[in-house]
C-alpha cells in the first residue's frame, strides 16, 4: 500500500471514489481480480472499524468489484484424461481397488 499515494493518506479522508480508483489502478498495474478481492477484504474490515469507533461516515469499501474485469479462470484439478488414468490405476492396484467407489464419487462430485 505504502507504493500508492492512496497507502499514504489518512483514513478519515479516503471517499468511495478514491477506494474505487486505487482498485482500477492495482488492476493496471497487473494485480489479478483475485488479489484485488483479497486485498479488498484485509482493508475493507479496518474501515468497518473505523466506521464504528465514528472515524469515517461510512465504509468507503462498500461497493461491489464490479468495477475491474473478473480475469479468473476455472481451475480444473484433473482433465478427463487424467481421471480415466486414475481410476484405471485404482481399479488394477491390490490395495486401492477397494477404494474404487468412494474415488469414483469424489470425482463425481467435484470435491
């Protein structure tokens, strides 16, 4: 925080158009959603505290990160492939066949 001028301002003057801003910048400067998200939910409880110790009018991180693009991308554990790999090395193996139907509904379920 301290790279940005918004790091180095006092509280009691950040508007909801600065905290905006700054999450425009961060996601210039190459920040993922992710990490804008992240960092917004370290900040956004200081300010709720400074909201009820009467700092602030109000939380100026209470607004929707809709303002940057969502550049995430699903995650995906094991392809297809990489599952029939799996539960073929399951099914031939001595000591984890027995585990078959479990593994099959772990995969099943995406957990």
């Amino acid at each position: 925080m301290k790279r940005y001028a918004f790091g180095n301002r006092k509280i009691r003057n950040i508007k909801v158009s600065d905290a905006k801003l700054w999450g425009i910048q961060l996601s210039d400067d190459g920040y993922s959603y992710s990490t804008i998200g992240s960092i917004r939910g370290v900040v956004k409880p200081a300010f709720q505290m400074a909201y009820t110790e009467d700092i602030v009018r109000r939380n100026p991180f209470e607004f929707r990160l809709d303002i940057i693009s969502n550049n995430t991308k699903k995650r995906v554990a094991l392809s297809e492939k990489q599952q029939k790999d799996f539960l073929s090395f399951i099914e031939a193996d001595d000591h984890y066949c027995r585990y078959l139907d479990e593994i099959k509904v772990l995969l099943g379920t995406g957990m």
